[in-house]
C-alpha cells in the first residue's frame, strides 16, 4: 500500500463558529481538535448518522490520498437527508461538503490518482485485470461475429450453389432430351427423304426464322431485304411441291396478282407461246402473320498485327449482319509509327524465333499503345449512316461479337458467292455461283453475275465441297452460303483463294438464280462453271427447219446478272399498280422465246426484284 504523506495541522483562521467548520488531514479527523469537538458537541443528536457520512468522506479522502480538505459543516448537515435515503453517496455529493470542491475534483481526476491512495495496489491490479478481460471478451466478441457473418455468406452462397447446380442439372437434362429428340427427328427425316422429296408435300418458307431478334431490330428496312427471298416461290418447280412463304411485310393485291402471273409464264417458256400462261395460285400461299407490326478489342488485334506484318488493311465484321451493314476497316499499317521498329526486330530475331510469344511481347505492347488512336482517328464504317463514329461500331460489335479479317494484299480482289445445301440424307450439293459486283466500294456489293468466273471450276469445288463436309461432321443440316475471294498475290504471282465468311441460311443470291432457273428453264453446270439455257419448243422446232444439224442449237451458253440494291430516290411515291402499267406502257416484259428480260428494242426491267420495294430499286 502506497504511504499517505504526513501533513501538519495548519493554525486555525478565524471563522464563525455558526458555520461548524473543520479541517480533516491526510484522511484522518481529528478527535480531539477544538473545531471538530464543538461541531461535535452541536450536532450530537443526529451524531449517529453523521459519523456514517463521516466515515464515507475519510475512506474518499483516503482512497485519492487528498492531504487537506475543510469541511463545511452547514453542507454536510444539508446532505444527511439524501444520505439516509441512499447510503452510498456519489462522489458529487462527497465534494458538495468540500470547501473549494473544483480544486479537489482537479486533483481526484489526475490519471493514476487512485492508484496513490488506500488498497492503490489492489485496485490498480484489478483494474489491469478487468481490462484485459474485458478486451479479450470484446476481442473474441469480435472474432465470433465475423465467424457469424462468414458462416451466414458461405450458407448462403452455399444455398445458390445448390439452387444452380439444381437448375442446372434440369436445364442439362432438358436440352439432352431435345437433343436427342432432335436427333431422332433427323434420323428418320435422313431415313424417309428420298421418300419425302419424290412424294407429294408442302414446303414452308420463313426467311428470317435464321436470324435473331437483335439483327431483324437492328438492321433497317431488314422485313424488306427479307422479302427478296421470294424466289423460294420457285420451288413450285417440282409438280410435286406446294409452297407457303411467310412474307415478312404486307403484300398489295397488284403484286399478288403480279407474282401470280410471272411464275405461271414457265409454261409460256417452254412452249414459245406468250398467251400460253398457267395459273399456279392453288400452288403456293404467300401469308402475312397478324402480329407483323410486333416485329421490328485491341489485344487481338495487335497479335494478327505482329503475326501478318504484310497486312495494310483490316476489317472489322459485326457476326449478326451482312450485306456489309456491320462492317468497317481501317488502313493500320500506314498511320503505325512503331512499324519500322517492329519490322527490324523481326528481321532481327529471325523466322523461327518470331513466331514465339517471348519475341511478340515487346511488339504487341508498342502496337498496342497506338492501335486505340489509330482506329479512333482512321477506322470507317462501311454503312456511315448506321456507324457515325467509330464508338458506335466499337459498341455493336463488342456487344455482339464479329470477326476480324485481313483485307488481301492486292489492289484487284474478286469476291464471289457459292449456295449449297446438305440434305437430311447427307448429300451435299452446289446450288449457285456468282461473282459480286462491287457499286460502293469492295465490301459491299449491290449483285451477282452468275455464274462465277473468277476461278477454275475443279477448284472452287474443291474448296467448297471442303467445307460442306466440314459442316456436315458438326451435324450442319440445310442451307450454306460461302463467301470467297481470289486475287494474285503480289509476290509469288499465284492465284490465291481465301474463305472469308460462312452463313448458315438460304441466301438473297440462291433466291434470285432460283428466279433465273425458274424462267429461263436453265440448267447450271458446276464442273464447267456455266449456264445452259435451252430454247422453246417453238424456236428450236424453228432451228430444226432451218438447219439440218439441231444438235449445235440445243442449248445455248448465258450469264445472268441480278440486283437486289438498285435504288431511285423517286420511285417511291409511285404505287406498285401505277409502275406495273408503266411497264407494260413502255413494253418491258418478258420475252419467252428468247427466254430474258424486255422486249426487243426496248428497256429492259434488270430483274423482278424490283418490285419488293420501290423505294430500293431502279428501271433502266
């Protein structure tokens, strides 16, 4: 125990002795001094009480080691009653009977104070240990209510990886059964269709069922554009087959009886008699759904960069459009500040070490630091009106995925177009060729001249027989469409062919040599790249008469260019009923004994197609 300091009675001032003041020291009254004896004396009636208050103030005085206090006798007889009611008086009520109580709450509120005084060891101790109690409890408070929380965030996520793990089980199991029904489906669809495509049926035609609802929302005017596929009508060839096409705009009346009367002239060709003209309306349906108006990068790069340092222009393809709608390029090569270096570090590590990822990282970095400006700066959207800028197109594409192409290293490119189709049965067949004409520019094309010219016959079968057997192993069934290029590359001087695009759906191109097909009665020859046309039955009996060698006039060799881009900007405020008159005023038919477009000496209507839309296409 810490020692109370000895303190010396100070001599007594002169006071009233009505005020029964008296000094206490080192936390110890005096009995026998003379002011403590004569309040004493005064109040020793009620002395039983006050001595218990007394004892109260010696042990506070006590345990704060406070040398000196004067009592005030008036404020501790105020305090007895509280004292009475309550026996343990606050430390406030202690300093109230206190002379100078702000100069001794001063001196109580000294840190460590407490710890100078009576049992100071003790209370020190204990409150060492209560401390440290009580922070290991908060502590392992602490450490509970996280554990708590974690076991509440694993439960919970334990819960959803249970739910997922449900779902996705029966989403699994889902799919496997349409899979395999599907499969089934196919089997016996293989199994029956040299028994289905020789009997009679019904072929229902939706043009756009191929495409997602992001592209048919996308793409404007896209219910038109569809619409061009109206030469699936052409399959009322086969005297076996009905056809309903599901056209993706209202139809008017005049352009029904139009489509009515252009397939009923097949028999016109084949006799060579203009007046003698079928009617096929119990043959095809064309139907309007009711519910029409319902329906409306730089890492990557910069490694085919490094990879084909050769390359000056890329292009950049959205995978939901076509048409070159969502295509753009950018000459990379000619506004890259780091290619010299890059090309030196190439020449410098040497073909085998190039081609390693340790020797690309340093290049790709360089490129990478400028590709972001360049594209911002230099890349064009082929369709300006639609991609204005080059964040709209970044935008769509990110968001809908697309490839991205080298653009061939000539000045002279080719492209050209190959339908085929892989039936049910596993048959594989070529349907159409045609080399594009390019209007705009070469990534957009406005027609086709069929059939294609561009490269040898053997070749382009082989390729693309290639590929449709490639189709077929990932179980492709139906329609193909491949787009190709050919130039001569500078170096080597060799004719190159490159694949550059695969759609799984029966094309525009594919719906217009059906048209070709249907009215000319024409035959294409895909070993020898040609189209054989043969004549009416009227002029070759002609030929017979004339000639006595019939053979060298049974068919004659044609090319056939269609269009489905050509626009006048006036044609659209004419009514289909006005133009059909105005081409009958100006003698544009079809001339069936020649078996083409227009009549001698007259315009010529470039292809029935023009009727879709007038709005997008032109009569010369």
């Amino acid at each position: 125990m810490v020692g109370i300091p000895k303190v010396t009675p100070t001599s007594l001032t002169s006071q009233s002795l009505m005020d029964y003041d008296f000094f206490i020291y080192n936390g110890k009254i005096d009995q026998n001094a003379s002011d403590f004896i004569a309040f004493k004396e005064h109040f020793c009636l009620s002395w039983g009480n006050i001595f218990s208050l007394l004892e109260c103030i010696e042990k506070f005085l006590k345990d704060y080691a406070i040398p000196e206090v004067k009592i005030k006798g008036k404020y501790l007889i105020a305090l007895l009653p509280d004292f009475e009611l309550n026996t343990r008086p606050s430390k406030i009520d202690l300093l109230s009977v206190l002379e100078n109580p702000s100069n001794i709450l001063k001196l109580i509120s000294q840190p460590g104070r407490r710890y100078r005084g009576q049992r100071g060891i003790e209370e020190a101790i204990i409150k060492i240990q209560s401390t440290w109690r009580c922070y290991r409890a908060k502590k392992a408070y602490f450490i509970f209510r996280r554990q708590k929380w974690a076991a509440g965030v694993i439960a919970i996520n334990w819960l959803l990886h249970g739910h997922r793990a449900r779902l996705k089980k029966i989403l699994k199991e889902k799919r496997l059964k349409q899979l395999e029904n599907f499969h089934i489906r196919a089997k016996h669809l293989a199994a029956n269709w040299n028994r289905i495509r020789t009997s009679r049926r019904t072929i229902i035609h939706i043009p756009s069922l191929g495409f997602s609802y992001s592209v048919r929302s996308s793409i404007v005017d896209f219910n038109t554009q569809q619409n061009l596929q109206l030469g699936r009508l052409c399959d009322i060839l086969d005297a076996n087959v009905d056809v309903i096409y599901i056209c993706p705009l209202q139809m008017p009346e005049e352009l029904m009886k139009y489509y009515n009367k252009f397939l009923g002239l097949q028999t016109a060709v084949i006799s060579g008699d203009p007046e003698d003209i079928s009617d096929l309306t119990d043959r095809f349906r064309i139907l309007c759904p009711e519910a029409i108006d319902f329906f409306p990068m730089v890492e990557s790069l910069s490694q085919l960069i490094v990879d084909n340092l050769d390359v000056q222009r890329w292009i950049f393809k959205v995978d939901s459009d076509f048409k070159g709608n969502g295509t753009a390029f950018c000459d990379i090569l000619s506004h890259l500040n780091c290619y010299s270096w890059v090309l030196r570090e190439s020449h410098k590590h040497g073909v085998n070490d190039w081609s390693k990822k340790w020797a690309h990282e340093p290049a790709m970095e360089k490129i990478s630091e400028e590709l972001a400006g360049i594209l911002a700066q230099h890349a064009q959207a082929v369709n300006e009106k639609r991609f204005p800028t080059w964040e709209k197109f970044l935008h769509t594409f990110l968001r809908q995925g697309g490839v991205i192409e080298a653009f061939p290293p000539s000045e002279n490119v080719t492209n050209l177009t190959v339908d085929m189709l892989i039936e049910p049965s596993g048959e594989i067949k070529m349907l159409s060729t045609g080399d594009q004409l390019h209007a705009d520019g070469p990534l957009r094309y406005s027609g086709i001249s069929m059939p294609q010219s561009s490269i040898e016959p053997e070749v382009l079968n082989s390729l693309c027989f290639q590929v449709g057997y490639a189709c077929k192993n990932r179980g492709i069934v139906g329609y193909l469409s491949i787009d190709l290029v050919t130039f001569i590359h500078p170096d080597t001087l060799e004719q190159q062919v490159w694949a550059t695009d695969l759609e799984v759906f029966y094309s525009d191109q594919l719906s217009l040599a059906q048209f070709v097909l249907y009215m000319t009665r024409g035959n294409l020859d895909f070993s020898s790249s040609v189209l054989e046309v043969a004549p009416s039955i009227k002029k070759l009996n002609k030929s017979i008469r004339e000639m006595k060698a019939q053979v060298s006039l049974a068919t004659s060799i044609r090319y056939a260019v269609v269009s489905s881009q050509l626009t006048h900007s006036n044609l659209s405020l004419i009514f289909h009923s006005v133009f059909l008159q105005m081409c009958k005023a100006h003698g544009i038919a079809y001339d069936v004994e020649n078996n083409r477009r227009g009549s001698p000496g007259g315009p010529h209507d470039l292809c029935s197609q023009s009727l879709h839309h007038p709005s997008r296409n032109i009569i010369t």
